[in-house]
C-alpha cells in the first residue's frame, strides 16, 4: 500500500469504510496514525483491525487533524462535514492523502484526468498507451482499486487518476504533472450552487498545479466558464481540440464514434507530454479493449451489433454514442436527473426505434414520440426482446440510458450485467 511518514502521530476521523475508506484506515494506521472509523454496515467494521469504531456524530471533531469522507458524501448537506468546518477542520478524501504521501514515494508523476463525460475510457487509455510503451504505470481515483491500496511504482513511473468532481471537492495539494478536463456539462447540480460552481469544482485541478506543468483543457469548456482563470501564471496550456490524432480512426475498434476522437485526442496529448513515440502512440490506440459498460460490444447475432452502454447516466453521455451508429435500436430510461434529452436531439436520425424503460421511460417516451418510433416496455428484459424480433442485419441495439439505474438496479454495472445476461439468452 502506499503510506506517508507525515501521518505519524496524527489522529484521522474517517466516515464510510467501503473500498477507497478501508483502504485509507489501513493505509493510515501503517503510517503511524491514530483512526477513528464509522460505518453504519457492521460487516465493514469487523473487516478492519486497528481503528477505534465510533459514530463521529459523538465524539470531538477538535480533536482530530482531518475529517476523511469519501466522494459520496454531500459536503453541501451532510452534518458531520458542518460540524467539521464549523470546528476548523479540514475535509479530505484519499486522493488528498496521496497527494501528501508523493514524497515519500521514488520519483514519478502524475496524470490528473477529470470531465463530465469521458473520464474513465481517458484514463484507461493513457494507461494502456503507458503500458504499451513499457512505463510502469497503474490507475486509481475514480477507477479501478483505491489508491492508497496500490503498491508504489518504482522510480520513472506515472500515476493516471480519474478525479471526479467530489474527489477534487476533497483534495487540496494535488499538484499534477498533466491535468485533463475532457469538458463540462450540467450534472450532479443538487451537490452545487449551480453550474458554473459545478464547473469550478473541476477547474480546481489547474489552480493546484505548478506552474511549469501542463494543462491539456477542452476550449469550450475554457470558454464558457473561464476554467483556468485561478490557474498559476506559467502554466502550460494545450487544447485538445487542436491535437492532430495518428493513424486512421477506423482501425480503433473500441474508440469510435466522435467522443472517442474527443478522448483519444487528449490521451494523446498526454502521451506526447510524457515522452511516448508516435508509433507507441498508434499501436496502443490500436489495441486499445475499452471498459466494461462504455461502448461495450457484447455480442453480434445473426448481423445485430449488441452495445453495452449503462454507464451512459445522463443525456450529454448517451449522445456520443447514439452519433456513433448508422442504425441504433436506442433502449433507454431509469431514473433520469431532467426532463430532456436535448443532447440527444441532434442524432435522432439515426434511431430506428426507441424502447423505454424505468421510472423515467414515460417521460423519455412522451419526449421522444413524433421524433422516433418508440415502445414503453418498461424492463430492459422486454426491450431485449422486442429490439431482438425487430432489429435487421447491420442495425444496432445500443443500451444507453441517459439516465441513472437506482430506480431498477443497484448501479450502472448491475444494470450492464443484466443487459448482458438477457443478451446471452438470445444467443
């Protein structure tokens, strides 16, 4: 695990003990540190061994050097991260703590990579592209295992973290090599005093930079809210609109579509910045297998494309999607965060037939109806089918929601599973 002398000595309060919070507990006590832990699960609780198991609500938040939350919990509404600021006492998340533990570790850098849209599939590729050119590399943040629980990367090796905009919320001395922001577009909102502060959150990534390191930012997004107006003086800059690709888009099985040129670009821009040669750059893209629940080809069944898309949870994210196919069987619904599917709007010619599901699928279904021939089948098992009967060689069948899953399924990943299971069943 990775570990920092700077916490010896110190007291940490930690709230929530899933993945990334057990893994700071453990990270913590090997460091030296004094915790004291809550989860409301008592599974979670028995799994540690070291830390002091209380309801924060109980004891003296004066007491300890910092409040760790994970990403999860509202700062904005929760009363614990009140009563912690009204005591004077910083609120971190792990991100933060590994930011404090980089010099204690051998010498590395840093890719930052945030954005609305995009940061998982940007993340994984500057990762494989890394890995193909041989520079030890790992992933963390918002991806893959929690930070603190990774083994630290020998010398010359490169960190690749997704950053959500909670993450950032919580992280204070990240100072980046290469920070990305992909774009913006209105999500999470009851968690900000609108967009522009939702905004912002992201484009705290530049401000703790130095100035000597890159910036790789999306124009618009610089454009339209101004991201790197707190960023230091002597910061590098590069817009990822402007990034020449290598190669041929086409041979890129897992990154079509015109968000994906959107990602490629910057993970390139990234690649260049690190040293990676250009053919490195364009047999990486080339090998390149995608993620699970993102684009995600599943199946082709007597000429039928199968498209696993779950973790398309709001509308900006399923539109790039929907402009990647000629002729998409659209199943959409769940539980939506608006009323619109503007974003959409643009691609709808390309959709031979829209199937609606979930709490949402009235409303998408009443949205969409004069646009689209569409059918309220209300469970993905039903759309399956129905796409399945009606679907014709070359067409799509594109799972993508533009909207969450808590309304049928425990996430985007059950939501995946499930889409795949009743493909199978086809099969």
């Amino acid at each position: 695990m990775i570990v920092s002398r700077a916490w010896a000595g110190k007291h940490y309060a930690v709230l929530g003990l899933a993945r990334s919070g057990a893994a700071t507990v453990r990270a913590l006590l090997a460091g030296g540190a004094t915790v004291a832990a809550w989860d409301s699960d008592a599974e979670k609780r028995a799994d540690l061994e070291g830390a002091t198991f209380s309801d924060l609500d109980t004891i003296d938040l004066a007491t300890v050097d910092a409040l760790v939350v994970s990403p999860g919990v509202p700062l904005n509404t929760h009363p614990l991260a009140a009563k912690a600021r009204a005591a004077g006492v910083p609120i971190i998340g792990d991100i933060e703590l590994f930011a404090q533990a980089r010099a204690d570790l051998p010498t590395h850098k840093v890719v930052g990579i945030t954005g609305t849209n995009g940061k998982s599939t940007t993340t994984a590729l500057v990762h494989h592209i890394l890995d193909t050119a041989g520079i030890p590399t790992l992933m963390g943040g918002n991806i893959g295992l929690p930070i603190l629980a990774q083994a630290p990367l020998p010398e010359g090796g490169v960190y690749v973290l997704e950053l959500s905009s909670y993450q950032i919320d919580l992280t204070q001395t990240l100072d980046c090599d290469v920070a990305v922001l992909l774009n913006v577009t209105p999500d999470h909102l009851d968690r900000y005093d609108g967009f522009h502060a939702y905004a912002a959150s992201k484009a705290r990534l530049f401000a703790m930079q130095s100035p000597a390191h890159l910036a790789i930012v999306d124009y618009e997004a610089e454009a339209e809210h101004d991201v790197l107006a707190d960023a230091p003086e002597g910061l590098n800059v590069r817009f990822i609109d402007g990034v020449p690709l290598p190669g041929d888009q086409a041979r890129w099985p897992s990154l079509q579509g015109p968000h994906n040129e959107q990602n490629a670009k910057a993970a390139v821009a990234v690649a260049e910045a690190l040293g990676v040669d250009a053919d490195t750059i364009e047999r990486a893209l080339e090998t390149f297998t995608g993620l699970p629940h993102r684009m995600e080809r599943i199946a082709t069944l007597n000429g039928v494309a199968w498209i696993n898309d779950s973790k398309a949870t709001n509308p900006e994210s399923a539109a790039p999607a929907l402009a990647a196919f000629p002729r998409i069987h659209w199943i959409l619904g769940g539980k939506v965060k608006g009323d619109d599917l503007d974003a959409c709007v643009p691609h709808l010619g390309n959709v031979v037939r829209a199937y609606t599901i979930g709490e949402g699928g009235p409303r998408f279904a009443a949205v969409l109806r004069g646009q689209v021939p569409v059918a309220e089948v209300e469970t993905l098992e039903r759309a399956v089918k129905l796409a399945a009967q009606e679907a014709e060689r070359g067409d799509v069948v594109l799972l993508s929601p533009a909207a969450a899953s808590f309304d049928q399924f425990r996430d985007f990943e059950q939501r995946g599973a499930a889409f795949r299971a009743a493909v199978e069943e086809l099969a």
